[in-house]
C-alpha cells in the first residue's frame, strides 16, 4: 500500500502543505496530511495519523491515535488511544484517553 505523502525519514510521510514547527518531537510511525498544522512543542507518539487540514496547537501530546480531516487539538491537550472525528474540536489542556470523538449531528 502507497501512502501519500513525502517519505521522511524511516517512518514518517508528510503530505503537501503541511507544516511541522522543528520543535515538534515525532516519534513512532506518524502520517500528516496535506495542509495540516503540528505547533510549537507538539509530541506525536506510536503510531499516529493527523488527516488534512488538521490543526495541532503547541505543546498538546498525542500517542498512538487517529486525527480525522479538519480536528482540531487545542494548546496542551493530551489525547491516548483515540480516533477525533471530522471537525471535532478538542479543548486546550484536555485529557482523553481511549475515545471516539464524534461532533454531535445538527
């Protein structure tokens, strides 16, 4: 299987347009996609995935989860296991860990 993206590295693709602050710490197989934004001081760990258009704050930490296109994770927010819905906000220092994160249908 391709995965899209620039292969950096041993275990990290980056897609077009996205942006890594050089602070950030990358650890594990991690995938970003296009367009998206990982902040100042941001720690991925394991195996991570952030979708298009996903936004990272600084200093938030994420460990062996799922970002799908559009979520944001605010300032210092610390998210374990978990897969962020399309869209789905995640409050600054927030802790998660093992959710599905889903924004409630209009």
């Amino acid at each position: 299987m391709k995965v899209p993206g620039e292969k950096r590295g041993e275990s990290l693709w980056v897609g077009k347009n996205a942006q890594l602050h050089p602070s950030a710490s990358l650890e594990g197989y991690i995938v970003v996609g296009r367009d998206a934004v990982i902040g100042r001081g941001v720690s991925l760990s394991g195996d991570v995935t952030v979708g298009t258009d996903c936004w990272i704050r600084p200093n938030a930490t994420i460990k062996r989860s799922i970002l799908l296109p559009g979520a944001s994770i605010g300032d210092g927010a610390y998210l374990e296991d978990c897969i962020v819905g399309h869209g789905y906000d995640v409050r600054p220092v927030e802790t998660i860990r093992g959710g599905a994160l889903m924004r409630r249908a209009l």
